[in-house]
C-alpha cells in the first residue's frame, strides 16, 4: 500500500512538474528558399498535375444542376449543360445534343419514384495549362423504383465545365454490397 502511495505521489509529481504555462510561439511562416523537389513519378498521368484549387462558385453551379435532376427538373438540369455534351457512366457513354441528352436524363429519372443524394465532398481544381474547371464530387445516391424498393450507389462524379456549361460529365459507381443475411 505504501508502495502504491510512493508511485502514485511521484507520477502526480513528475506530472505537475513537467507542465509548462509557458507559451510558445508557433513559426507559420514557410522558407519560400526551400526548393521544390521535381518527382519522379512511376507512371504518366493523362491529366495535367499543374492545378489550383477553383472557383467554388462551379461547384454551386454542379450541385444546382443534380438538385433540379433529384427534384425531376430535368429541362432545368438539363439546362445547365452545354449544346453539346458527354456523359459517360457505367457502361454508358454518350455524346451528342443537349435535346438528347434530355431525353436520356428523363428516362433515367422516370425509372425511379423518389432520388437522394447524400454528398461526402466536393472539390473544385483549375488548371492553367489548359484553362480547365473541374469539379469532383463524391456522394450516395438513394433511389426508391416504381414498385417502393429502394437502393444506393455510390459516385464519383467529374465534371468539366467550359464558358459556364456543363460539357462532360464522368461518372464512376461502386454499388453496396448486399445484405448480410445469416
């Protein structure tokens, strides 16, 4: 018991001794002398590594467009598009007029009674070198058929975005697993 008392007033003040009140003061500063070390990456990326981060304003402009799709505006989600646009998907790919594209919005979103989407993070990047707006998105979507049955998949969305228009629209999907029955 002594012993138990010894340890523990000794822990209490090894404690209390090592607190220091002190402030110290935190160096932000970068050393702009520090060169940049040029890396050697082990394959080639088919994008330019050269970006910023965007305008946040096109990523308002995205989650605008996939808001009015959710509601079933899809003349007004549509409408964000370009003239001509892509969008690609799982195993899907089209090219053409936004009037198509409509029509092909219209039949995705009339498969489903009711759309969510619950958004994890979105980024914006600009890139200089070829005058690039992208915005990343990556959220589940929720969707409730005809019949009441409901499910979710997961997307990362790309978006380019040229002179305020939505001109390709990439989108990559990881279904959920199914249910664990035992």
């Amino acid at each position: 018991m002594i012993l138990k008392q010894f340890l523990l007033a000794n822990l209490l003040f090894v404690s209390l001794s090592s607190c220091n009140n002190e402030s110290k003061s935190v160096n932000d500063k970068t050393d702009s002398t520090v060169k940049k070390e040029t890396l050697a990456y082990p394959f080639t990326a088919n994008y330019s590594l050269n970006w910023q981060p965007g305008d946040e304003k096109n990523a308002v402009f995205v989650l605008n467009c996939l808001k009015k799709y959710v509601a079933g505006d899809i003349p007004g989600s549509a409408a964000y598009f370009a003239d001509t646009a892509e969008f690609i998907g799982d195993r899907f790919y089209f090219k053409g007029s936004r009037d198509s594209l409509t029509k092909i919005l219209a039949e995705m979103r009339n498969a489903s009674a009711a759309v969510s989407k619950n958004f994890e993070k979105w980024i914006t990047l600009y890139y200089p070198d070829k005058n690039e707006t992208r915005v990343t998105l990556w959220y589940t979507e929720i969707m409730t058929n005809k019949k009441g049955k409901v499910d979710s998949i997961y997307y990362t969305d790309d978006v380019l975005i040229k002179n305020e228009r939505i001109v390709v629209y990439d989108e990559k999907q990881r279904q959920f697993p199914g249910s664990q029955s035992k």
